[in-house]
C-alpha cells in the first residue's frame, strides 16, 4: 500500500516523539519470522513498556535524526523491526533475546544505549541489567542476610558466654 506524505509525515513524527523518550533502542531482521509470532512479541512488548515498529528505512532515518539515536542512520540497511525501550534500558534487548531463542531466523543486529552502538555481547549485558524492582528486591535480601548474619554471632556469643 502507498503511503500519501501526510502519512509518511505522520509516521516520522511519531517514531521521533517515541525515540525522543526512549532510553535505548534495537533492531533486529525480522524476515523469515511469520507475521502470527511478530503480532505476539509485539503483545509482549506493551507489557514491558516497549514500542515496536516495522517501517521503511527511509522513513526510520527521518525519524531518528535530532535524537540521541541518530548514530543508528549510518548503520541501517535492509529490513528492520526497531525496538525502543521506555522504562527500563535494557526492556527491548531481553524481549528480542527472548523472541530469538525461540526463532533462531530473527536476527538482532545493533542496539543503542548512552550514544553508544552496543555489539551483541553488549546487548546481553544490557538485557540481563536488572530492572528498578529487581534492584529493590535484591538490596532487601542482601539486608536481610546482614541482619540474620548479625543476629546469629549475637545469638552465638550469648551462647557461649553462658557455658
């Protein structure tokens, strides 16, 4: 289907509004994938705060110029479904990491976080960040075993003094 420039100009206002509140953003070769499983991970996407698009290249280039992913322009050929993650860094590049052990056909191919285009080892790390929650949770645990560690030398002492 054509797309009339009001559309086109509708679509680069959009993705640049979203990329502009993005905190990292990753593309992927989504050919060879049906459309049924992209409709899925496209689901799973608004779950973890994720927007997913699937767009022409000349179109994605307009969008990222002005933002903090515009280094992403040099590097963009071929079919891209593009990722950017909102709320946490590292949302997008655990949801493809994810879509593609499943679908060893979808390729990842970069991803941008901090002005820096990450290779894939990078994109692992990113994706295994924990998320502010995880965060929380670990710091409660580790607080915990201080707190039953202390308990217990104190208990030990007691014990000891007594006998």
């Amino acid at each position: 289907m054509a797309l009339n420039r009001n559309k086109k100009q509708d679509i680069i206002k959009k993705i640049n509004t979203i990329a502009k509140k993005s905190l990292s953003i990753i593309t992927a070769n989504p050919s060879k994938i049906e459309v049924n499983k992209i409709n899925i991970l496209r689901k799973k996407a608004k779950k973890f705060h994720v927007k997913i698009y699937l767009t022409r290249n000349t179109l994605l280039k307009k969008s990222l110029k002005k933002t903090i992913f515009s280094k992403l322009i040099e590097i963009l050929k071929g079919p891209n479904l593009i990722a950017f993650s909102l709320q946490h860094p590292g949302s997008a590049s655990r949801l493809f990491i994810e879509f593609n052990k499943k679908n060893t056909d979808f390729k990842i191919k970069n991803a941008i976080y901090e002005n820096k285009i990450l290779d894939l080892k990078e994109i692992h790390d990113l994706a295994t960040l924990p998320t502010h929650i995880e965060s929380i949770l670990k710091f409660i645990i580790i607080l915990k075993e201080i707190s039953l560690g202390k308990f217990l030398r104190l208990l030990n002492q007691i014990t000891h003094k007594s006998t």
